[in-house]
C-alpha cells in the first residue's frame, strides 16, 4: 500500500519536476516588457511549485503575429495589441470566442495611449494633433494594415479630427489623409518605426505607443528626444490570452494561465509600470502617475468596437486604402 | 550610403544651390541652405530606409515563399514550410541485347528502350506523400506505382494503391540500383506490382522493418491490372533487420486464386536474356493456393556487396480433372567489388567523384558476379507443361561491369550464361549467352 502511494504521490508530483516552455507571440514593443516579466515569473512558479519554465518570445507585428498564430505557431500565449488580432484567432477556433471574459479588465492587464514623440526642443513646434497636417512636417508612424500600434496611431488621430470638425466623417477622413501625406515611409510595425525615428533620424515626429515613447526617451536615446501629449488620444487596451488549443496540446494550460495571471498581480503589474505600461492596480498607477501625462482619452468603443473599426478603416478597400493609395 | 549622400549634396548644391541664388524664395521653398541640406539629408535618409525596408521584406518573403530546386534528384517545388512538396524525377534505360550461339532458338539481338520511367512524388500536409510512375518503354504504357501513402510515425504508415508487395528483396531494389540489366530468378517467383493496402514502418531506430499488406494477388512475376477479377486475396508479409550494412529477413505471401482456361493466372518464367523457358501447358490453370517464401539478405562492407535470395512459390494447378500442387523453387548470389571511386550499397553506388576528363576523375567502377537458378517442379512434366519446349530448370552465370560516372548516369556491361535441363524434344535446351549493355540516366 505504501509502496502504490508513493507510486501515485511521483506520479502528481511528476509534472512539477519537468521543465516546462512556453511561447508568448507578441507584438512589436513588448520584448523589454516580457522579457523582466518572464524571469520575474519564472521564479516565482518554481517557487511555487518546484517547476522550471523557461519562456520564449516572438515579436511582430500584431496582425503578423496572430497570422502565424492561426498559421500554426505553436504559441501558448499571445499578448498582443490589439483584441481584433486575438479575435481573428479565436476565429480559426485556437481559443473561445469568450476568450476576453477569463481575465479581468477584458483580459488587458496593462493600458497605454499614443503620444508624439520629437526630436529635442521640438523644433517644429509640434503640440497637438493638427500640427502633423502642417506642410513641411514629416510624421513616422507604421502601416496601419500590418501594425496593431499603427491602427491606435491611426484612431486617435481620426477621433481628434472628428472632435475638432463636429463630428464630419468627411472632414475627419480629409485630416487623416492630409496627416498620412507626411509620412515619408511606413514601417510594418511599431518597433520599426521607432527605428526609423530614433536611430535613422527621419522624421519630426513619431506618433508612437506611450510606452515606446518613454522607453526611447528615457533609455536608447537619453537626452535627443522629449514626449509631447495631444489634448486628446485612445485609451490602448492590449490584450492577453492563452491559446488554448496549443496549451492543451503541449499540457502547459495551467502554467500559461499562471503566466497571464501573474501580469495581475502587484509584482507584474510594478514591472509592467517600469516599463512605462500603464498599470491597472489602483494603487501602482498611483504609485507611477507621476510617469504618465494626463490625457482626455476615447476608447475603441467609441468606433463601435474593433470588428467595426476593422472594416470601415482597414480592411481591404476601407478607408486606409482610399487614404492612401496612388501615393 | 554616406559617400552617395555627400555627392548627392554637393551635386544638388551645384544645381538647386545655382537655382536657389538666382530665384527669389516662395512661400513652400525653404529659407536657407541649411533648411535645404536638412530637406535633402532627410530625403536621402527615407530612401535608404525604404532601400532597408524592402530588402527586410525581401527577406521575410523569402522565408515564406515556396521553393523551386533542380539537382541531381530531380526537380522540386516545396512550400516554405515544407509541408506541400511536388517531385518530378524519373530514369530511362537503353539496352542493347546480343545473343551468341543461339543456332536452335534464334533470338533477336537488339537494341530496345527497357524502361522510360518519369516519376511524380509529393508529399500533402506534411504527411501524405503519393507517388505516380508510368512506363512508356517498349511501346506500351503501363502503370507500375500509383500510390498514396500516411507518415503517421516511422513506425506506422499506411499505404493504398499499387506498388510493389513486400516480399522479393531484389523487386524491391530500384531497377536503377541492381547489379545486373536484368533481375534474376528469384524475382521471376514474386508479386512484381498488385493493387492493395499495406501498414508498415520502421521500430528499433529503423533497425527493423516490417510489411503487411493485403493484395488483389498476383502470378509470379506478374503487374497486376488495377482491377481485380476475383474475390480471392493475397496477404503478403515482410520482416527485415539490418545492422551495419547486413540485413537479413524473410518475406513471405499467401492467397488462392482460381484461373480459367484462357485467363490461367499462371506464370511463365524467363532467362536473364528475356527468353521464355518455361511455360504451363494448354488447358493448365491456377485453382487453388498460392504460397511464397523467400529469406533473403545482403552485406555491404566496404568495397564488397552481397546479396543473397531464396523463393520458394507453390501454386495448385488444375488440368481438366486434376489438381497438384506445384513448388517451383529459384535462387542467387549476387556480388559486388567497387573497384575504384565509391561504395555499394542497397541503394546502388554513390560515386565519389563524377567523370570529368578535364579534372582526371572518372566516376566509380564495379564488378559484378552472379550465380543463380530457377527449378521447376517435377511434378509439372508432363501433364502440367510440354517437356520438348519447357525447361525444368535453368542455372545462370553472369559477370559484369558497371561505370557510374556520377550519380545520374551509369553504363553498364554483362555477360550471362545459362544451362537448361530438358526443354527440347531430346535432351537439354541450346545454352544462352547474351552480352546486355546499358546507359541509364536517372535522376
């Protein structure tokens, strides 16, 4: 008898002793993010459970990213930026299509906005959205088909113009277009552009995601740039979740879902803070307000919610291509 | 890129700089020359990131992008993710037969097309590889494979269609592998190709190989149609083991079949030189089981190959109101010396250099022997076949020389000579000699 329950106690504890790999597929500038969230986790699972993982990074644009997904990237998580890119997953039947009811926050653990970023002393004087109309001014910003950061680019630069022109679709369209004139190149994703902005010196401004803003501020080109908040911008919500299909495949849903939770807690949600995403816990984003300017923001839902937003702006022939096309 | 830049100024300086001295500025020009270095500093800075962009998604396309390929194995297509590929190869071989001394049976020395082979291979969704291969030689067309198969594991795939049933180890060697232009007698006794469905796989790190497969059933040496005529079938089975360049196993297959007298579903069996010597009588059918068994097996070390194979085939046969069981019996020892640039294997010679006059390499040489018999049973003579026109048993000895000048090409040189017993109103049938030569092309 003592002989069989040793036998059953190895066999449940066995799971515990072997390694475990997860892959997160996510979007473009999210690898200094997960890559403190990934040791951070790391240890606190063999911690809890004597398990090592190890978690592997894919980084891409969103779209690209959940294409791969859906393609067969054996992802056992995806954290990407935007939730119509989770959706489409969940559409190829790789998780449910309730998939933004099993974490709180409609499984968006962290937020951001869009602001600008210039080159230091803002010598074009850029202050708010309508600058980036101005002949002469040269606006970096990725291609909103290919990049989930673009498509936030793009949304707060329409709901600013429907703010400002009474709500005229027309005259909102007119600006963005006028807007997507300046852009000398677009970029895939949102790292891209960064590059392109930072390192390759093109352009007056970057509209970018608030957190590669900071990041590119703060660290890579410490003194060269400054963050100019628009009166006005999106509340960003990425979003997180486990790919069921895969995680089941590979025995690792427990953990992956460990791994999502752990970007709750006031651990993940301090890194993620540090990482200038703004946190969700109350009292971390009190703790790091100072860090993030005040902006009046709308939300997705203001466009009718991503399924929406997808098909007026970005499908095929929606109004980015009209926008864009014979440029 | 900054050298390019640097003229790209100093040009634009000499040009739009002149421009810009002579025009008063408008309202959209700009106001200095240094405004307008950084408008051109900028200009060239976006075409080098666009140049950079699109060389990334250059890159990224290619890795997305199918493959096409041409080598020495063919031509290929293949999806990036390797998943969905499409093979074309094939192989054709040019004979040439000369018989000597063939004074009693005159036979026809001749130049023929053996095989005109191509060769569709493909693999759907990873797993599923089919495989289609006509023959065109000799004026006819006749389907040889037709197949698909599941790579489940390495140990369990399932194949349906027509292919060779795993039972002669010599039918299964390529025709572009084997020792000699011709197989010999042992083949004559198995299933060439039949129509059915088979498991098989490798276990033991592909130490062992196994075969079952159940057949529409087919005569002694025969290529099955697509359809069967009958409802009896064929289980044939194959164990093999290999270990450092020995394999030794045994194949085996088992059905009934039941013959008329103008479709007999018996066999006739033939010389290395394609001379038929024997053949059942008129009125003889196949009624009853059939039954084959062969051991078999080969060593390849070093230079030296071996290959070594029994078939024993029975088959109940009926003439009018008598039915016997027949056991015909057949046998070789094939072997190989690479004499220069390679090493034999199964799976022919891979020679180490390819012929090339200029560069003084010749490809690789091998000899080749063979010793080899096919005996027909007794009991056969002479209710069952014509004594004064089959032969009881046949005994061949042949030499060789084969010159692989790189792994497409081979030229190949025998001689074969075969003894009768009976198989002539009196005594023994004339001797055979043949000298067969061939140039094969396979890729």
């Amino acid at each position: 008898m003592r002989l069989k329950l040793a036998l059953l106690a190895l066999l449940l504890a066995g799971p515990a002793f072997g390694a475990v790999q997860l892959l997160n597929a996510s979007y473009d500038p999210t690898r200094e993010l997960y890559q403190e969230v990934n040791a951070a986790f790391a240890k606190q699972w063999k911690a809890k459970t004597g398990q090592d993982v190890t978690i592997q990074q894919s980084h891409g644009g969103s779209g690209k990213q959940a294409r791969s997904v859906i393609d067969g990237l054996p992802a056992d998580v995806v954290t990407l930026a935007l939730a119509y890119d989770v959706d489409a997953i969940a559409n190829a039947g790789l998780l449910p299509k309730n998939w933004q009811t099993r974490l709180p926050n409609n499984s968006s653990p962290y937020t951001s906005t869009i602001v600008f970023l210039v080159r230091k002393g803002n010598p074009k004087k850029i202050k708010d959205w309508d600058d980036l109309v101005r002949p002469g001014v040269s606006v970096i910003t990725p291609n909103p088909k290919t990049s989930g950061g673009a498509r936030w680019n793009y949304l707060a630069a329409w709901g600013f113009a429907l703010k400002t022109h009474g709500g005229d679709p027309a005259k909102a369209q007119d600006f963005v277009k006028r807007l997507y004139k300046n852009v000398p190149v677009l970029d895939t994703g949102a790292r891209g552009a960064t590059v392109t902005f930072v390192e390759r010196g093109i352009g007056d401004v970057l509209i970018a995601w608030e957190n590669e803003a900071l990041l590119s501020v703060r660290e890579i080109g410490k003194g060269q740039f400054q963050i100019v908040a628009p009166s006005v911008s999106i509340l960003a919500e990425p979003p997180v979740a486990v790919v069921d299909k895969v995680a089941n495949k590979k025995k690792t849903a427990a953990v992956a879902k460990a791994y999502l939770e752990f970007l709750y807690t006031p651990e993940g949600q301090e890194i993620a803070a540090k990482n200038y995403y703004r946190p969700r816990l109350p009292a971390m984003a009190q703790k790091y307000a100072q860090q993030f300017p005040e902006i009046k923001m709308f939300t997705i839902q203001d466009f009718g919610g991503w399924t929406r937003a997808q098909q007026t702006h970005f499908a095929d022939g929606g109004i980015f291509d009209k926008i864009y096309e014979g440029r | 890129m900054k050298e390019i830049s640097l003229w790209l100024c100093l040009a634009w300086l000499g040009f739009g700089g002149t421009a810009f001295a002579q025009e008063p500025p408008t309202e959209e020009q700009p106001q200095s020359v240094e405004e307008r270095l950084d408008e051109l500093d900028q200009k060239v800075r976006v075409l080098d990131r666009k140049s950079e962009l699109d060389k990334e998604q250059a890159a990224e396309k290619a890795k997305t992008a199918g493959q096409a390929t041409a080598g020495k194995d063919g031509f290929s297509l293949k999806s990036a993710d390797g998943a969905f590929q499409l093979k074309l190869r094939g192989y054709t071989q040019l004979d040439a037969r000369f018989y000597s001394g063939d004074d009693e049976r005159p036979a026809n020395d001749t130049f023929l097309l053996r095989r005109i082979r191509p060769i569709i291979e493909g693999t759907l969704f990873k797993i599923f590889d089919f495989r289609i291969m006509p023959d065109f030689a000799q004026g006819q067309t006749v389907l040889f494979d037709g197949y698909l198969e599941g790579r489940f594991s390495p140990a369990f795939k399932v194949r349906a269609g027509k292919f060779k049933p795993p039972v002669g180890l010599e039918r299964l060697q390529s025709a572009t592998d084997t020792f000699f232009v011709e197989r010999s007698y042992p083949t004559s006794l198995v299933p060439s190709r039949d129509v059915g469905i088979q498991v098989s796989g490798d276990l033991a790190g592909g130490g062992v190989n196994y075969a079952v497969g159940y057949f529409n059933g087919v005569p002694d040496g025969a290529n099955g149609g697509d359809v069967d005529a009958e409802d009896d079938k064929d289980v044939a089975a194959r164990l093999f083991f290999t270990r450092k360049g020995l394999g030794l196993g045994i194949g085996a297959s088992q059905g009934s079949t039941t013959g008329t007298v103008t479709a007999t579903g018996l066999p006739g069996y033939r010389t290395p030189g394609q001379q038929t010597f024997f053949s059942y009588g008129a009125g003889v059918f196949a009624d009853g089981d059939r039954i084959r068994l062969s051991p078999q097996g080969y060593l390849y070390a070093g230079a030296f190959g071996l290959l070594a194979e029994y078939v024993q085939s029975s088959q109940e046969v009926r003439r009018d109101a008598v039915v016997e069981e027949l056991e015909n019996e057949a046998w070789q020892v094939a072997a190989s010396w690479v004499i220069a640039g390679g090493e034999p294997s199964f799976r022919g010679v891979n020679p180490k250099t390819v012929f090339d006059p200029a560069a003084h390499t010749w490809g690789a040489f091998e000899l080749v022997a063979r010793i080899s018999g096919l005996d027909v049973d007794d009991e056969a003579f002479p209710l069952f076949a014509n004594p004064a026109s089959a032969a009881s048993a046949a005994d061949s000895l042949g030499v060789g020389l084969n010159w692989y000048l790189n792994r497409n090409l081979k030229v190949m040189l025998d001689y074969e000579r075969t003894e009768f017993e009976g198989g002539a109103a009196s005594g023994d049938r004339e001797d055979e000699s043949v000298l067969f030569s061939r140039f094969q092309i396979a890729f």
